[in-house]
C-alpha cells in the first residue's frame, strides 16, 4: 500500500473544508493572461485525466468528435448511442480556472445527424450550442474562457434535445480551481443516464428509442457509465483500504435526478452540485439533479464490495443503476463486525419483479443443451446483478450459487426460492445471509431455464429442473 | 373519402384539403401531381409585428409536382455526362465540399452495378440545385416536402415510427435503394433513405436550437421569431429542421440526397 | 440599435467628399486586375445576373480585382439592415480615405420585386451613401437565392410582405474568396475592418 500524506478521514476532511476560499472571482479569471497552448488530456469513464500542474493559464484545445455507434446497453440488449467521443459518458474535460478553451466538435461523417454542444461551464448564449450546430462530417470551433472553477455537465442540445440526451449525448468537464483539489489516491468518473427503450426492460435485440417513453418520462433503464453492470466484476472501481477516493459523479438524464449513495459508505466531503466553494462533510446520500453534477470523497476504512446506487432503489435493482467499488486490505472489526450489514432494501416486503408486458415469448427448450443455453440469457438480464456473472455472489450482500451447499443440497427448495423468494436467515457454505432475495413472477419456463443454467454451471450438480417441477411445486404451495 | 377524414389530424395534417377526389399520378417523368391544399406548419414563425394567430394560421400549398423518389445515382449519372462542370474532377470549391460524390470512385462511376438505383448522395445545395434546373424544375421548398410528407395526415405513425427506427440504423456503406411503399399521394421514400437537400433549408438556420424561449434572437436574424412548434412530442420533424439548419449550400453528407419540384402538371 | 442609426448621419456626411475621382479610379483597377477565370471557391463562379442602382447590368464577376465588404438586406427593412448598413458605413468611416477608394461596399437586395434600382437608387441617397465607393444591386429570384447560399445568408418571407433573413457582413478578397464574416448587428466590426486593412496592405 502506498504511503500518504493524510491518514485520516478527519485529517482529509479537515484539509478540504480549509480549502473553502477556493476560486478566484470572475474577473481574476477574466483577466488571467494567457500562456502557451495545449491539447487537452481527455479520458474515458470511469478514468479522469491526470490533475492541473500549471501555475498559469492557458489556451486549451479540446477536440471532442461525435460518433453514433451501436452497443451493449445490457446483455443482449443492443442501442444505437450518440456520444461524445464513442462512449458513454462523453470524455472528461480536465482544465483550470483562467485557461481558454478552444473547442472543436467534430462530427464524424459516418454520423447521420447533426449535433451541438452545451457546457454548463460556459458563459454565453446557449453554453456554446448556438456557435456549435454541426452537420454530419462537419466541425464547429468556438472558444470561451473558464470563469467559474466546479464541475459541469455537457451535453448535446440539438432539437429534439431529449433525444440527443436520452441517447447519449453527455459528459463532464471539471474546472480546478487555481489551488488545484486536494491530492487523493483514486479519482473515478460515474456519470448516470436514463435510457428510453422501444421494448421492456431486458427485451433483447437491437432496441430502437422510444419517443412516448421519454416523453413520459419512463425509462426502461437507469444506468451508470452507460450500461448495465458497466462498472462491476471485472470491471468495478476498486482501492485499498485506508485510501481516500474522490468521485466525480454526474446525471446526465435526460429525465431523472439521482439519489446518489454508495451502500456501507459515508461521504467524509461532498462538494455539492459541484460547487468547489462550500463542500459539506458527512453525506449518505446527495441529489444530483439531472444536468448537474457532484463531487464526493471518502476514506475506505474496510474491505469488502460497496454497491454504488441511485437509492431511488427500484432504480437500482430493476433498471440497472447500479456500480461497485471493490476494496482489498485488512479487515477492522471494530469499525465493521461482518455480522450485520447495510442491505436491506425492502420498503413493502418482499418485492415482486412483474416482467415487462409485451414481451416476445422466449421459444421452449427442446433439450437441457437448450434450457441451459436460455437459461443463461433469463440469469444475465434477472439474476446477475446481485449474484454476479461468476455466481460468486457479493460477500456478506448475495450469496453464492457457485458450489452452494444450499442450493446443491435440494432442488425443491431452490424452485421455492426462486418463486417465492426468500427473506429468512440462511446459510450458504458457513456463512450467514439475511437479505432479501425478490419473488419471480417469471414463467415456469425460465424458471426451470435458469436453475437448469445455474446448475450446469461453476461446478454445480449438473442437475435439470422442468418446467412441469416448477409448475408442480406451484400447485402444491397453493 | 380524406375530405373529412383527414380534418386536424395534428402537426402535420391538410387541415382542409381543397382538392377532391385525389387521383394518384405517377407521370411518365416519374412525378407525382400533388393537389393544392392547407398545410399546418410544424414551425409557427411569428414575424415581429404579427399576432401570435398568424404564426398558428393553416399555409395554402399551391399544386405542384414531385419526384415520386429520391434522385438515384442512374438518373445522376445521366445529368453529368450532359454536363460535366459538376463531375466530381471539375466541380468548384465554391460549390462543394471535399466529400462530393465520395462513394463515386471516378467521374462517370457510380459505386458498383447495385449503387444505379440507390438514391444520389454528397450532393451539395448547389449540385442538386443544377440537376433540378437541367431538368426545367427546382429544389421542392421545405413546406412543399412537408406538405408531401404529411400526407393529409395519413401515415402519420409510421413516419414517426419508421423516422425513429431510421435515426438508430447506423450508417451503411450504402443507403437503400428507391422504391419503398407509396404514401397516400403517390411519394415514396421520404423517410428510411436519406435526408433530403429544399429549396430554402438555409431559411431555417436558426432553428438547431430549440431551448431559445422567445426565439427572438435579434442580434443575428432579423424580423422573424419562431414562437415554437405545433407539436412539441413529434421528434422527428425536430430533427428534419435541426438538420436542415446544420447545412450550408456547399455541404455534402453520406446520407443527405435530394429530389426534385416542379409546377402544378 | 438607435445609437447607430444617429451616426448614420455623420456617417454620411464624413464620406461625401471624394467619390468623383474615386469612381474614376476604380474603373482603372476594375479592368487591371479581374482575373480571367475565377478561382475554384471563388464566388464569381455564379453566373448570376444584376443590375446596380443606376439600372446597369453588371455580372457578379466585375465586383473582381477589388476587396468587397457585402451585405444583403431590403430597403424596406426597419429592424437589422439599417443596422448592417450603418456597420459597413462605420467600417468605411474608420479607413482613410484613400483606402476607402479601393473597397466596395456592395448592398445586395432580396426583396426582388420591391427593390428596383430605382428604388435603391433613393434608398443610397437617403442614407448619403458614397456611389464613389458603394453599390446597391437587384437581383431576380435565382440570383438572390445563389448569392445568399453562397454567402451563407439565411432568409424567408415573413408573410407580411417582408423578410425574415440573418444578418451577415463578409469581406471578399479582390479573387472573390470570403475571408471573414461578421455575424450580427451587435458584434463589433474591428475584426473585419482589420482584415480588410490587411487585405489591402498586402495590395501595395
Ligand atoms: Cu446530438
């Protein structure tokens, strides 16, 4: 582990409340001169470029080229995104206060549509939309000077301008502070969206967008970094403990505000709104509003996996908003015994997943090859989220399926999870659980496609389950 | 049988279609005879001194015709031959940008064999203008291919709906050829092949942005405001103006073609 | 707005004297330095057709061989083209007058049917515009509309008899390439006017 400068959580914190005079006023700004030019360093979420190390102003290029790509906006679920330099979120933007930015929006002629840019950054008549209107295979240049330090959204606003957000077209530009931020170990990007798509939630296929939806303000999907599970397993934040992580977090919408929380993590600093000047200390919880940002910070105290969510929860479970910061080190069983935890999301009991309606109905499975094999799709849209893809499970959150004495021990018992759910204390190879595990209504169908896929697979049993078991155990229980 | 039918049907709709008993002409030109009729502009420019009434007011369409289809590479190919100040070796700067007939590998070559009937595009204003005037006729004006798009109402979801499903296709190295299914007037392909070049795309430049409330913007354009649109959920037509208002004259784009207008037959 | 409109007068009066000679003068280099065949984005490629507010008809090509500062508006306009036109006036008034002898400042009417050159004729003697150093054209509908796409001028009837049209200043160089535009009636024209001293620094 790296040594630092600041062991504290109260040490850190103490150091960026010292840090409220930030910002230099706008005219400073305005007057700043000029030194020298440079390419902007940009990145990609969850990455973030590198800290300011200049002592002066200067002038920026920033080419940021729009690109309309399909990709994975879930498993098998396939969108057509609008971006920001090819992902979504768009590219940070890392500058200082005073520099100059000169911003050229590139708009690749593969693209079909013309595009524009707004930053929330900038001062002037449509944050730079009006000077930026390009057509396909066509660039637009404006400039304007960075007055006010704090982190802000950008975004497409072409009309329909929902569209253009609700399919991608969002990002982060962070303007530091002439003193810089105070130094941490990791700095992460997670940005939010909401996602409008012609089919329910986990309908698979290349899925259009769905104009009545954003309309409504409905979205079939709530994401972080642009897609479902972007930021877990593999491919999860992650830090040790003992280090300090700052996030810069962002909503993007085009609808919905964000009830940002990491589970099983108090915020030492925010920085609300992503106002450099007042940052407010021990949060659990900040609102994001849709086109605004924050930036929040904490010290890792244990190990373990902490869930990043919208605890706007329904959010989180059912349409994909939804992280993970995994932390390594040695466990303190005075700050955290390991016997409860922080999860138990439950408001009117046990939750009912209803299915979207109008779903295509799934062919049956004419062999168990098959069942496993469509087994697979109903476990990645309904059951991998909280048991993973690795069916490890999250410790002390979801158990494992993976070598489960529970769920190799009885396949009743395991049909009756799946149905029924399951909310009761109980132990998967000696370690205790009691959360929440929801009711399924899906058909008899999947349910036997799933387990038939969970057993098949990690090394479990290898077992089949039928859809005529499940169908039997319903009546049964009735 | 539209006469009543077709009566507010919304944005898009012939609020009162004069002409009755439509009949459906395809010309030996290959143009369709499109009726006089009422037209409800999506835009509701309000001109300074004018009454918000004005803005909303139906717009008499005089009739004219139409190319029944996009302008192919064939028909394109035809014009050039006749004059070759426009082949892709000797056209001016002034007239178009670097990607001018870009899938063209030379002068008189369409891409390949299967490209003769796929709709003409990297055309700028002024191209698709001179091959429109070789053939005695103009650019339709945008509310002439409005007019041809709404169709008297009809059709109305599946222009919307086959529009968005169109925005979420990527680009293919081509587009589709000509020849979808007809609307009610006879048109066919206004939606699914190509953006497509008007007259006086450049009269609403200012419209990319729609966030501007008063819509007065009167340091840079003079007279006019757009006191907003006549149906604030029809994406679509948000995206026909933003597109138009993203061009200039010399623009030329991979998915941007054209087809031609002419007077009442 | 209304404070340029006050110095149109003075304006006006400033630069009066001196467009006899002028007039002369610029015939001379007219014929000098008209390149035979323009360049590839110049804009004396349009073979339109105009007529100048003396009834004259004059190809866009003669406007060669000189910088041009161009605008298109109508006469009847009361919101932006006084506007645009007192900008060019000030550009011109911030020239010496030797300098100001060899631009054009040429005024482009779309209102085809309204404008003749008669009408523009009035409209240049109201507003005390040099004819030494200024000339006013009507155009017939194609001629307007290929100019304003090539100059990136966006217009359309307004319903009322007028035009709704974006306002756009653009210095051309003596090939007819555009080498700035100025956009707007609030935005200051120094940037123009130092290009165009430039351009015709470079001339010496
Ligand atoms: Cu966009």
């Amino acid at each position: 582990m790296r040594v630092r400068s600041f062991g504290s959580g109260a040490a850190m914190a103490a150091l960026l409340i010292a840090g409220a005079a930030f910002a230099a006023s706008r005219e400073d700004n305005l007057n700043d001169p000029i030194t020298g030019q440079e390419n902007a360093v940009l990145a990609d979420a969850p990455n973030v470029p590198p800290p300011v190390q200049r002592d002066h102003a200067t002038k920026i290029v920033v080419h940021l080229e729009v690109r309309e790509l399909e990709g994975r906006l879930a498993d098998a679920v396939r969108y057509t995104f609008w971006t920001f330099g090819g992902h979504v979120p768009g590219k940070f933007i890392r500058i200082r206060e005073g520099d100059l930015v000169e911003m050229h929006l590139d708009n690749h002629p593969d693209n079909k549509m013309p595009h524009n840019i707004d930053l929330h950054a900038v001062n002037g008549p449509g944050g730079g939309a009006a000077a930026s209107l390009t057509a396909p295979g066509h660039s637009s240049v404006f400039s304007f000077k960075a007055l006010n330090p704090g982190l802000y959204v950008y975004h497409c606003a072409t009309a329909p301008v929902a569209m253009h957000i609700g399919n991608g077209m969002y990002g982060m530009i962070l303007v530091e502070p002439k003193e810089g931020l105070p130094k941490v170990d990791h700095e992460y990007y997670v940005m939010q969206g909401d996602f409008y798509t012609q089919g329910a939630n986990g309908d698979q296929g290349l899925q259009p967008f769905s104009m009545a939806k954003v309309i409504d303000e409905k979205p079939e999907y709530v994401v972080f970094n642009g897609s479902v599970g972007s930021t877990v397993g593999d491919k999860a934040l992650t830090a040790k403990v003992g280090e300090t992580v700052r996030l810069f977090v962002g909503d993007g919408g085009p609808n919905l505000v964000s009830s940002f929380h990491v589970i099983g993590q108090i915020f030492d600093v925010v920085y609300p709104e992503g106002n450099l000047a007042a940052p407010t200390r021990n949060v659990q919880t900040t609102m994001i509003p849709a086109g605004g940002a924050a930036i929040v910070q904490f010290q890792m105290s244990v190990p373990g996996t902490f869930i990043i969510v919208d605890h706007s929860i329904e959010r989180a479970f059912n349409r994909g908003a939804l992280a993970q910061l995994k932390v390594s080190g040695e466990e303190n069983k005075l700050v955290y015994s390991g016997k409860t935890f922080d999860l138990v999301y439950q408001p009117e009991g046990t939750g009912i997943r209803v299915a979207g309606q109008g779903q295509i109905v799934a062919p049956a499975a004419q062999s168990k090859a098959e069942r496993i094999e469509l087994g697979a799709g109903v476990f990645a849209n309904n059951c991998q989220a909280c048991h993973q893809a690795d069916g490890e499970g999250v410790p002390d959150a979801f158990p494992p399926l993976a070598k489960s004495d529970y769920l190799n021990g009885d396949k009743i018992r395991a049909i009756k999870t799946v149905t029924g759910g399951l909310e009761t204390k109980l132990t998967v190879n000696g370690h205790d659980f009691n959360g929440v595990m929801p009711a399924w209504s899906l058909s008899d169908e999947d349910i036997a496609d799933v387990l038939t896929y969970v057993y098949n697979t990690w090394g479990n049993s290898g077992q089949e389950v039928t859809p005529e078991e499940v169908r039997a155990y319903r009546i049964k229980a009735q | 049988m539209h006469g009543a039918v077709a009566i507010a049907v919304g944005t898009l709709a012939l609020v009162a279609p004069l002409a009755v008993g439509l009949a459906v002409e395809l010309n030996s030109d290959g143009m369709i005879a499109l009726p006089a009729g009422l037209y409800m502009p999506f835009l509701r420019v309000r001109a300074l001194n004018a009454s918000n009434a004005d803005a909303t007011a139906a717009r008499r369409i005089d009739a004219f015709r139409l190319d029944a289809e996009p302008v192919t590479n064939a028909q394109f190919l035809d014009f050039l031959i006749a004059h070759p100040q426009w082949r892709k070796s000797r056209i001016r700067a002034l007239f178009a940008d670097d990607r001018y007939l870009k899938r063209w590998p030379s002068d008189l070559e369409p891409a390949d064999a299967g490209a003769r009937d796929e709709p003409v595009t990297n055309v700028s204003w002024f191209a698709a203008e001179a091959y429109c005037k070789a053939r005695g006729l103009r650019l339709p004006t945008t509310e002439q291919w409005e007019y041809a798009l709404a169709d008297e109402g009809r059709g109305r979801e599946t222009v919307r709906a086959r529009s968005l499903e169109w925005f979420a296709e990527p680009n293919g190295a081509h587009p589709p050829s000509v020849g979808g299914p007809p609307n009610g007037f006879g048109v066919r392909d206004m939606v699914g092949l190509v953006w497509e070049w008007t007259l006086d795309f450049a009269a609403y430049a200012r419209t990319g942005e729609s966030r501007d409330s008063d819509g007065k913007d009167s340091a840079n354009f003079c007279g006019g405001a757009a006191a907003g649109v006549a149906d604030a959920t029809d994406y679509p037509a948000f995206m026909r103006y933003s597109m138009r208002a993203s061009l200039k004259a010399d623009y030329t784009a991979d998915n941007l073609g054209f087809r031609c207008a002419g007077g009442a037959p | 707005m209304s404070h340029r409109l006050l110095f149109v007068a003075a304006a006006a009066a400033l630069v009066a004297f001196g467009s006899g000679a002028a007039c002369a003068h610029d015939m001379q280099h007219m014929t000098m330095d008209a390149p035979a065949e323009p360049t590839s984005a110049s804009l004396y490629n349009l073979e339109s057709k105009w007529t100048n507010q003396d009834g004259a008809s004059v190809p866009l090509g003669a406007l060669g061989g000189k910088p041009v500062v161009a605008a298109m508006g109508y006469t009847s306009c009361k919101d932006m083209c006084p506007a645009i036109v007192a900008n060019m006036m000030w550009i011109e008034r911030h020239m010496s007058e030797d300098a100001a002898r060899r631009v054009t400042f040429a005024f482009f009417s779309i209102d085809s049917a309204v404008d003749t050159p008669a009408k523009l004729k009035v409209y240049a003697d109201e507003h005390g515009l040099d004819p030494g150093s200024w000339t006013l054209f009507h155009g017939d509908d194609d001629a307007v509309r290929e100019l304003a796409a090539a100059l990136g001028v966006g217009y359309r009837p307004d319903g009322l008899g007028g035009f709704d049209h974006a306002a756009v200043i653009s210095l051309i160089d003596d090939k007819g390439e555009i080498v700035v535009q100025q956009r707007g009636t609030q935005a200051s024209s120094d940037e123009l006017l130092a290009a165009l001293n430039s351009l015709l620094e470079k001339r010496n």
